[in-house]
C-alpha cells in the first residue's frame, strides 16, 4: 500500500505560480503579489530544529534574526540593484522589499547556543532544544 501525503494547502501555492504564468503572458505591468516572502524548511531531530530559507539576491548584512519568547524571527529586504536605477525598465518580473517571517516553536530552546550561517543565496538557522531535567519523584514529610 502505497502512502500518500494529504497537503491541501499545496494546492493554493500551485495556484498562484498558475495566475502568475497566465498572466505572465500578457505584456501589461500586472503583478498580482508584489511582496517578496522567502519559503522556509522546517526539520528536527532529537537535539535540534534546522530553519532553512532561500533568499537570493540579499546580503548577509540585510538579514537579521531573533530569537524572543520562543518566537524566531527572521527579517530583512531584497534591494532593487544600483546600475538598475540607471536603465530603463522594460519588464519586471523579479519582486524586491522587505520581509518578515515569525516561527512560534513547540520546544524550549536553548538561545545561548543558537547559529546561523548564509552561503550562497541559503539561510540555515540551527537552534538546540532545551534539556529539561527528569524530576525525580521526591517524597514531601507533612508537619
């Protein structure tokens, strides 16, 4: 038996790249979404959980990361390049501006020894889960 995998929402994201190559075709200034967001894998083992996120095109400099209330956030902006400021646009396919993405975590997170590393376009956030203490059944003498 062959198991498959239910993501209905799937479907919506096909959807939007659908209207985007329609109207793609169509030589007009339409853009249905102009706001850059980023997708992100999300993935854990035992010790961990491991963000990854695609954002070509941005600078180390113009990301930023925090980590608050188990909440990770991860912000920053895709900037329109210098030279094409001179040029005369003919079409714009391509979406700049800025960013936020917010993660609320399941799992206590150890903040001291969280990384983050940016190479070639991949953001790849590494947070260690917080080692909670077994408790230890402890008998309690009444007075």
């Amino acid at each position: 038996m062959t198991l498959i995998k239910f993501e209905p929402l799937r479907d919506f994201e096909n959807l939007g790249h659908k209207v985007h190559r329609f109207f793609g075709e169509f030589p007009s200034s339409f853009n249905y979404n102009n706001t850059f967001l980023p997708k992100i894998d999300i993935s854990e083992d035992e010790k961990n959980i491991y963000f990854e996120a695609e954002i070509p095109g941005i600078k180390k400099e113009d990301v930023h990361i925090s980590l608050e209330d188990n909440i990770l956030t991860i912000k920053g902006e895709k900037k329109l390049n210098e030279d094409k400021n001179e040029k005369t646009l003919i079409r714009n396919e391509r979406i700049y501006g800025s960013f936020t993405r917010s993660f609320t975590l399941h799992e206590e997170i150890n903040p001291d020894t969280a990384n983050a590393e940016f190479e070639n376009g991949i953001l790849k956030i590494v947070l260690e889960k917080a080692i909670h203490k077994a408790v230890k059944e402890r008998q309690i003498q009444i007075k």
